[in-house]
C-alpha cells in the first residue's frame, strides 16, 4: 500500500530445477480514502438430520453454520454448546448425545465488527433402531499407467467409505505394513515398487469393515522435464481516471508446470530483491 510507482518482477522454479524468464509488472498507488466497514457480518443455522412427527432428531443432529460479510469480509465464526466456552466454527458439528441442546453463534468480520449473537435450540432422541451393518469402503488407483499397468511417477490413492445407518466415524489404511492410520485425504506413492494398501471403515455405531487390499506398481518416470513454468499476474483494486490504484494494489501470481510441478514462485518488488 505504499503510495508512488511500483515496479514487481517474478518467476517460478520447477521441481526439476528449471527456471522461468523475469517478467515485470508495473503499477501506481495513489493516496485515497477507503471506507470504512462498520457493518457485522451475518451468519445463519442450519439443523440437518431425521426427525420423529414432534420435529426431534433421531439419532443424530448435524448443525452448520453459514457467514457472509460484504464489507471487510468474514474473519471468524464462533459457536457455544448449552452455556459453555466459544469455540470456533470450522465444520459441521454433530450432535449425540440425547436431549435438549442449546446452540449460541456469533461471527467477527476483518474490520472487528461482531455480529449479536444468535442461537438455535433443538432435540436428539434415541434411534429406536440399533446399527449392526459395517460400512462399506472401496479404494480408487489413478495415476498415468504403462503398457504394464505400472503407474509411471506416482500413484494417488482414494478411499471412500459408505455407512446408511449410523454413519461412518473413521477410515483407515496400512500401506505396505506400516501400520494403521487415519485417513483423510487422498495417498500419492511415488516411490517405485509394488505396494500393498489395506484399508478398513468404522461407523459411529461401533461396526468395523472388513480388511480390503489393493495392490498395486510404480515405476519411475524416465522423462526429463526440461521446460521451465509458466508465470502470469494480475492486478486489482480501485483506480482513478489515469489507471493508478487508489490507496492500494494487490498483485496475484499464478504459476503452472505441465512437468514435474511448480516448486516455487518469487518476487522482486521495487528492487528490494527476490522473495518467494
């Protein structure tokens, strides 16, 4: 935001080591007043689950909430369980255990401002019906594959687990005998070899899957990259009649590499050498 001519140079480093070309953007910031966000953000609930004719949840409840601010813009969002501490919101929040539960909320925006607090109160009775099916959970190998069938580079591995009843609570995988571990996102195995991917689901019921296996190759990539990334910037903010900024510019780089993948991406504002 320092007011005056800027100039902005910026490349990219593949993991291969190649390096893309300098380019240079060129930019103005000017003095100007920007108005000031005075207005909270808003934020609204939501209860999802089954419900029995007195609108209770049965079983489970899954409570959401959703902010939006159209100044400064959301900064957090907070929740309080039946009286006790804030905590903040990141995801939704089942509910389990029976009875009555009172849901308090309240959101903060980047200018400060905090919204009132709201709050949602709502039922979880007993599921008359008890859980004894195990989840199902199947796994997904992509990857670019040989004449062989041998992944070349890298494998990613995707599990998915399914459960109509209780729901599922937890997935996990041993790969290539080292141990169990929480899944939570999908596996890249580059090292080359045949691999052995074990997995199993558990739902919240208690019920565990049977052990399921996968196996599969990878081979090394015997192609070199030697092409360097591609870079591209954008600017954006208020500008005057001239094209200068008003007050501020921000300056978004965007870096691509068909290849081995971006490393790195740096730059070097007014000469003040290249930062990544």
């Amino acid at each position: 935001d320092a007011v005056g001519a800027h100039t902005l140079q910026f490349r990219a480093t593949d993991t291969a080591g190649n390096t893309s070309e300098a380019q240079t953007a060129e930019f103005t910031v000017v003095e100007g007043d920007v108005e000031e966000d005075t207005t909270a953000p808003t934020v609204e609930p939501m209860v999802m689950g089954q419900q029995d004719e007195n609108g209770a949840y049965i079983g489970t409840a899954a409570f959401m909430l959703h902010a939006s601010d159209e100044g400064s813009g959301v900064a957090s969002v907070e929740y309080q369980v039946d009286g006790g501490a804030w905590l903040p919101y990141t995801t939704t929040v089942p509910f389990t255990d029976l009875g009555e539960h009172t849901v308090s909320f309240r959101a903060t925006d980047v200018a400060g401002n905090v919204s009132e607090v709201g709050s949602v109160t709502f039922t979880v009775v007993e599921d008359g019906e008890q859980d004894t099916t195990a989840p199902t959970v199947t796994a997904e190998v992509t990857g670019e594959q040989d004449d062989n069938g041998a992944f070349v580079g890298s494998a990613t591995a995707t599990l998915t687990a399914t459960d109509d009843a209780s729901g599922v609570e937890s997935v996990e995988y041993d790969l290539d005998g080292a141990g169990w571990a929480p899944y939570t996102e999908p596996l890249v195995v580059d090292e080359p070899g045949e691999h052995t991917l074990v997995y199993r689901a558990t739902d919240a019921a208690g019920n565990v899957s049977e052990e399921s296996v996968t196996e599969f190759v990878v081979v090394a990539d015997a192609g070199e990259d030697t092409t360097a990334p591609v870079v591209e910037t954008q600017l954006s903010g208020a500008q005057d009649e001239d094209g200068a900024y008003v007050g501020s510019a921000s300056v978004q780089l965007t870096a691509t590499d068909d290849g081995s993948g971006v490393a790195s991406v740096e730059y070097d504002l007014d000469g003040a050498g290249w930062t990544e």
